[in-house]
C-alpha cells in the first residue's frame, strides 16, 4: 500500500491545469533559448517591395513566446498570463549569469581551444543583457495587455486577429527599447531599427495566427483530457 499524504498537505495541494504546467516548461526553455538563438543573423529572402530582409534568429523563439503568453491569457485569463511573464525573468536572469560565469570566471580546460570563440558567440555586455532583460519585461506585458483588451466582449471570436494586432505592437516596441539602450550612441540605430521591424512584422504575421490556434486548441485539449 501506498502511503498517503498527511490530511495537510493534501489540503495545501494546488491542482495546475496540464495546459499551464505544458505551456508554462516551454515557455522557461523558449526563453533561454531566444537569446543563444539570437547569435545567428538569418536571411528572410528578397521580398517584393521590402527587399531583402534579415533578422536575428531569437525572435523565432520570441514569438512563440508571444503565441504561449497570448494563449494562456485565453485559456487562464490575463493575471496568469502576466504572472507567467514575470516568473520568465527567473529563467532568463539565470541563464545570463550562469553564461557570464561560465565565460569570465570558470576556466577552460588547458587542451580546449575554443575558449575564444565560445566567448565571442554567447558573451553579451551588461548594456545588451540589460537590454534584454527591459525589452523582454516590457513587449510581453504589452502583449498580454493588448490581448486582454482586444479580447474584451469577443466571446473567444477572432482569435488569430487579436494575437497578431498584439504581436505586431509588442515587437515593435521591442526592437525600440533593445536597440535604443543597446546601441545608442555607438552606432546609427535608426538603420538597424527599420529593417528589424519590418523583418519582425512579417514574421509575426506568417506565425502568429496560425500559432496561437495550434496552442488554444492545444491547451483546451490537454485541459478537457
């Protein structure tokens, strides 16, 4: 037999929800992801108009960020979905001391040779982590924010609509708070801040919509099992 928990505990227990224990995992290790994946400058190809058009490779893992906070707040409501955000400086804050330790403090082993090029790929000044840690906080309030308020009265209708509006605020405003605090005064940010936002635009509006339908049915699956 068993042995069972004392009456206490089990009176303390909280029940989550599969979705939010399933939406809440990715979304720690989305976070720390977008900032490795952010090394690599991608190519979105020449576009009509546009032009050719790059982007750092974090805001993949950015606008799943996007799509899982989004989706919580239709699932859960908007005080978890903005809980959910502030409890991703944890992953965030950790994973950025643990590289800066790893890189500055700890040693490499005397036959490794690639000390210099680690370095150089996953290493970020203060500015730029501060910068992070701001544009992070700030975009995805907002986009939780613009969300709720969209979602007010809609009766759960124009789903993909209200995602992508909101997604296409919150990157915006991202690319301006992290490239302002990161490069101002030391290169022309109104040349790297055009392209980035137009290259973030048109990604949000090819994942967002059909994302955050995947996730919501998703998430009333797991929550229905």
């Amino acid at each position: 037999m068993e042995p069972q928990a004392p009456a206490s505990a089990q009176s303390r227990a909280i029940t989550i929800p599969r979705s939010m224990f399933v939406f809440s995992t990715l979304y720690g290790g989305l976070v720390v992801l977008a900032g490795v994946l952010g090394i690599k400058i991608a190519s979105l190809g020449q576009w009509p108009v546009l032009g050719d058009l790059a982007v750092e490779s974090g805001i993949f893992a950015f606008l799943l960020l996007v799509v899982l906070s989004s989706a919580v707040a239709e699932l859960h409501g908007t005080t978890v979905a903005n809980r959910l955000v502030r409890f991703g400086f944890i992953p965030l804050i950790v994973s950025m001391s643990l590289l800066t330790l790893v890189i500055h403090v700890v040693p490499p082993a005397p036959f490794w040779d690639d000390q210099d090029a680690y370095a150089r790929l996953l290493g970020q000044g203060a500015r730029m982590q501060f910068a992070g840690l701001v544009s992070y906080g700030v975009s995805q309030t907002l986009n939780v924010t613009v969300f709720a308020r969209l979602s007010a009265g809609s009766e759960g209708r124009m789903l993909m609509l209200r995602a992508w509006i909101a997604s296409l605020l919150s990157q915006v405003v991202d690319t301006l708070i992290f490239i302002t605090i990161s490069f101002a005064g030391v290169l022309p940010i109104w040349d790297i801040m055009g392209g980035q936002i137009i290259a973030k635009l048109v990604l949000s509006t090819i994942m967002v919509p059909p994302f955050i339908w995947l996730f919501v049915k998703l998430g009333r699956k797991l929550d229905g099992a």
